[in-house]
C-alpha cells in the first residue's frame, strides 16, 4: 500500500472522530436523581407527567436520565423538575423566602448553581431547579404553575 493509499484512510478516521466528538456528552441528556415517594404521591407525579408542557420559557421538553415519570427536563438542564421529592428543611425557617406564581406557593432556595424552587402547600412537593441564568427570573415557573395546580392538591 502507497501512502497515497493511506491518506483516505486517516482523513476518514479524522471525520469519524470529528463526527464522534460531535455527538459527545454535550448532547448527552442531563441526569437528575429520581424520588422515590409513596405510591399516591407517585401517582400524583404520574398525572403531572401528563400534563406538563413540551415547552417551559422558550425551552423544549428534554427530560434528564434516568427517564421518569417522576422527572422532567427543559433545554440542556436548563430546568428540571422532580416530583415526590422529601420535604426541604429550609421549610421550617421562618426567615425562608417564598414565592406565589399563579396560585401556587413555592419555597425559594438560592445557590451559585441557581434557585431552586419546590410546591408548598401540597399533597406531594415538586422541586424547580433552574440553570444560573434564571437567578432573578422565577418566570419558567409560570408554565409549571397551572399542571402543577391541576394535578397536585393542595393541602390547605
């Protein structure tokens, strides 16, 4: 074999791994760890599953893996919702910060990652995490507000 031969063979094996690179964990689906509520908190995840929108402030639905009824997704990690998640202790601070988007209560928890919001006053809490551009921007939480009010009771 020639080396001009060969040369078809390495440019082939450039765009392969070119072609690989592109389909690197860029793409990859973001992960989320899945609760694990009681089974009619676990039913009531199901129904809000159902009627969640395909897209949340301009973002399409990309759920994370492991794939879940119990959660959901919204751009590249951009929001993620989980439902049945356990009670957040910072709902016992009475200093805590909370927010009514729609008839909905949420409990408002900061970080450098961005806020995370999570359901009051519900039969089951549901957990918003949002990517560090929504740090002054609860607005994603008005696409969630209605099926989380129209599938999740609430307890007052």
């Amino acid at each position: 074999m020639t080396s001009f031969d060969r040369r078809p063979l390495v440019l082939s094996a450039a765009a392969l791994l070119v072609a690989a690179a592109g389909c690197s964990s860029s793409d990859a689906s973001a992960s989320a760890a899945v609760p694990s509520p009681p089974a009619g908190e676990a039913a009531l995840c199901r129904a809000l599953d159902r009627a969640l929108p395909q897209s949340v402030a301009g973002q399409e639905r990309k759920d994370p893996e492991p794939a879940s009824e119990l959660t959901a997704g919204w751009g590249d990690a951009a929001i993620v919702l989980r439902c049945g998640v356990p009670r957040p202790e910072r709902m016992s601070d009475p200093q805590a910060q909370g927010v009514e988007v729609n008839g909905v209560n949420w409990l408002l928890e900061e970080s450098d990652d961005g806020p995370r919001f999570t359901t009051t006053y519900r039969r089951t809490y549901v957990e918003v995490t949002l990517a560090k551009q929504y740090t002054h921007d609860a607005s994603p939480l008005t696409d969630l507000a209605g099926p989380v009010e129209k599938t999740v009771p609430a307890t007052l």
